[in-house]
C-alpha cells in the first residue's frame, strides 16, 4: 500500500461521518448538494469543475 493510498484509507475512515455542504459549478451554481466521503473523497473537493461529467449531466435534466 503506497503512502497516497493509507492517507486515502484514513481520511475516508475518520471522514465517513460528516457531510459536506457542496454547490456545482456555472451553469449549475446554484445547485446545492450534500457529499459525504463515502461517495468519494472527489465530493469534497475545494474544486468541482472536472468532478464527474455523469453528475452535470444529471443536474441539466
């Protein structure tokens, strides 16, 4: 297990609990969704412009 992969381990361990207030990206901005690291660590990013193609697509509809 490489560094990068323990830290991963431990923050989605010690992270799973909270939830994270997240609005998408213009056009979507203001979409409110909330995230919790069990979805990914990606949800909690500071940035969500690349985050998944698969969500923007969802919000469009």
């Amino acid at each position: 297990m490489t560094s990068e992969q323990f830290l991963r381990n431990v923050l989605e361990k010690y992270t799973h609990k909270f939830v994270f207030r997240r609005h998408l990206c213009a056009p979507f901005d203001d979409v409110t969704f909330y995230a919790t690291t069990e979805g990914g660590l990606k949800f909690i990013k500071p940035n969500l412009t690349n985050l998944d193609p698969i969500l923007f697509n969802l919000a469009s509809k």
